[in-house]
C-alpha cells in the first residue's frame, strides 16, 4: 500500500550489487527458505528501503495445487524461522519459536509420513549454527516481525485464480472526504498503485475546499476529478454526488481513511467478468488504530482482524451488514435504477443500499482479503462509535419493514440460526 515492503521473495526481486556485496549476499547458513527473509532485513537494517513494484508481473512456479506441503521447504523453513529468531527476534521471540516447535511435536498432526523425525532432526542441526545468528545479532527490533512461523500478515485468496484482464470497463472510484488531505494522502496513493489501468477517482469534499491543493500538487497523474459542497451536506449526500459524476461503467466507494491493496480493482473487475452479476465483493482486514498525530497523519495499527468473509447470502445481509463499504464493486445501472444512499442515514447508509441493490441482482463474492478499513482503538472512541450505530440501526430497521425481498426458500434454509430467523420473520415480509 506505501510503496514499501518488509522482506522480499527470492524469487521476485533486484538489488544494486554495491549492496548485495557490502551485506555478503545471502548467508550460507540457510539453505533456502528463508534466506531471502534474512536477506530482506539485513538490507533494511543498514538503511535501505525494499521498494514494491506491483505493475511488475512475475511467474512463480511454487505449488502443483493449493496448500502444498513439501517435505524439505517444511523442515527447513522452522529450522531457518528459528536461527532468524536469535539475530533479529527479541527474547520472547526466540522462546516463543522453541515453544512454538514443541507444539508442533507434541500436538500437531503430521502432513506427511516421518515429519516429526525429520522437524527433531533439523532441530538438532540448528544449535550448530544459532550461536553464530546470537553473535550477529541486530540491536533494531523493528526489523524483524514474527507471527509464528510467518513473516507478515497472509491475506486471503493467495490461491485464487487470476489472469491479465485486456480492454476492461472504466471503473469509477468514488472517495469522499471530510476536510482532511494528511488522511486523504495515503489513502490516494493505494489508488495510484493500482494494477488495474482503466479507472478515474472522484473526490468528494463534504464542506470546504480545503483538499484540492494536495490534491493537484502531488496527485496529478491521477485521472482525477474533485467537487466540494462548501457547505457540510453529509456523507450520503457526498456519496450520491461522486455516482453522480461517475462516468465509469462500475463504482467502487473508497472513504479517504481506508485503503486498497494494488490488485483490489482488478481482483473484483476479474470477479464480476466471471459472471453476469451486477455486483461483487471481496475481504477485507478491520485495523484498529491509535491515532499519534493528525497532521502529519501519524498512527499505530494495533491489529489486523479478518472479521468479514461470508458468502453472499440474501437473509444473512438482511440481518446484518458483512459488506464494508469498500469491499463492494457494482453497476452503475443499480445507482440509476433504485438510487443512491439514503441521505437522512449517516450511518449503516452502506447497508441500507446493499440491502436495496441486492433486489436487483446477487452478489459475486471474491474469496479475497483487498483492503482495509480503520476503526478507533480507543475504548472511550469505540463505545461513542457504537451506541451512534445502534442508534442508526433502530432507524434502519423501522426502514426496512417497508421493504420487499424476493429469495428462494434455499437462502432462509442455509441460514439456520433460530435466534436470527425469528427477527428476520418479525422485521420483514417476503413475495410469495
């Protein structure tokens, strides 16, 4: 999203030479799995920076089929994770990984004949060489990060299929924003790393023209176009203008304090290519932040929570909202057919329209994590937050008696919980 990464794949990467020599290149120690981790943090230990190329397309012959597990890649890898541990982990990391291993041995079932013998084999050989990684240890903690036996958050989908999409539709991204360009900046810049080609943004300024400065000064080679209501019309409103301006063939909203990996726009593009939907939708992480210093935006991600990832389901979305706003890519046909946000609702106004949309068509859904959307981390932040939702909530609900779903009888069967098909029968009626 920023343009950088914490480590690099061997398999996918250039380095300057002058660098590559001044380090020693990759150590011996490690055979293979791994070395290009330890290779990634010593570079940035010195300084460097590991710069993303997400227009650069790279094939990787790794797997025969989906979770793979190879014997050697297996073994070597919790070996190499744990001599990693001792240079660039903290005590407590390098405890963790041994507590981690006797899991693994004590607990776990084996994905392949003798896999135990050969982990307590490789655990052997690795204390002939872990007091030379504690000898070369680095004193910057930050630069190493150990979720157990990865390096860096997975998102979901490394499996799914993909292809290089040739003449696509023009696709509208629409950003409403609140008088905050520090926010808006990087949310910006997740857009100018998008692998898809064909897309124009619309910025919504609700009030004040006070973005618009940043905006050409740094974003110019966006296909950008900005609108600012003066006066504070509500995000609903904003919303509505940005489909309005729209002059794509699909939308996708993107609020200025959430962010897209490179391949979102082309992930859903590809996704609602497959079908005749109207619609689709892909994962994403919830982040709680804490936020350091609002201009420059400074902020501390205190975690990355993968709290969405359901099948579409017409009942399931009548109940609740599991669609972030973000996620979701639709026609525009939907926008000029029933409508936009509800500009009395300034919140669950997202719901509301999926809920409205989906009488219209279903909804693709892209087993894929794509972006993500920040919330406060701040206890006293988060229960103002929530009792504004449950209050919009009581609003919408009172809406939705009104509404008029058809659905096959299979959706109400697969949904199955009691508790919430009884609120479903008190709060809406359905076509016979």
């Amino acid at each position: 999203m920023t343009g950088e990464t914490s480590w690099m794949s061997g398999a996918a990467f250039a380095v300057r030479r002058n660098v590559f020599e001044r380090i020693g290149g990759f150590d011996s120690r490690i055979f293979m799995y791994a070395e290009d981790v330890d290779l990634s943090w010593r570079i940035r230990a010195l300084g460097y920076k590991l710069q993303y190329c997400p227009d650069v397309v790279i094939h990787h012959y790794s797997y025969q089929k989906k979770n793979e597990v190879k014997p050697v890649q297996y073994t070597e890898a919790i070996k190499n994770n744990l001599l990693l541990r001792y240079r660039f982990g903290s005590i407590h990391d390098i405890l963790r990984g041994h507590y981690l291993f006797a899991q693994i041995i004590l607990f776990h079932k084996e994905p392949f004949k003798n896999a135990k013998r050969q982990l307590i084999k490789k655990y052997m050989q690795h204390w002939k060489n872990a007091s030379f990684f504690w000898k070369t240890r680095i004193k910057d903690k930050t630069i190493g990060k150990f979720l157990d036996w990865d390096y860096e958050i997975n998102r979901e989908g490394a499996f799914l299929k993909s292809k290089a999409i040739k003449n696509g539709p023009k696709v509208s991204v629409v950003v409403r924003t609140c008088q905050r360009p520090s926010v808006l900046r990087e949310t910006l810049v997740t857009l100018r790393n998008q692998t898809y080609p064909d897309f124009e943004v619309i910025i919504v300024e609700d009030g004040k023209e006070i973005s618009k400065t940043m905006i050409e000064q740094e974003f110019s080679d966006l296909n950008i176009r900005y609108y600012a209501t003066n006066e504070k019309q509500g995000r609903s409103v904003a919303g509505n203008i940005g489909c309005q301006m729209a002059e794509g063939e699909f939308i996708n909203f993107l609020d200025d304090d959430d962010l897209f990996f490179a391949d979102h726009l082309e992930t859903l593009v590809l996704g609602i290519s497959k079908t005749k939907k109207l619609a689709a939708y892909a994962f994403a992480f919830e982040t709680p932040i804490k936020i350091i210093k609002k201009d420059p935006y400074l902020y501390e991600v205190k975690d990355y929570v993968s709290r969405h990832k359901e099948k579409f389901n017409k009942t399931k979305l009548c109940h609740h909202n599991y669609i972030p706003i973000q996620c979701i890519m639709f026609s525009k046909k939907l926008f000029e057919e029933l409508g936009g946000f509800d500009t009395t609702l300034d919140y669950l106004e997202d719901w509301d329209l999926w809920v409205r949309y989906m009488q219209m068509t279903d909804f693709e859904c892209v087993p894929k994590t794509t972006s993500i959307y920040r919330i406060p981390y701040e206890r006293e932040i988060q229960n103002k937050r929530q009792d504004e939702l449950d209050q919009a909530l009581k609003v919408v609900r009172k809406k939705h008696e009104n509404y008029i779903i058809n659905m096959p009888v299979s959706d109400l069967v697969q949904y199955g919980e009691e508790s919430k098909w009884e609120i479903i029968l008190k709060k809406f009626r359905f076509n016979r």
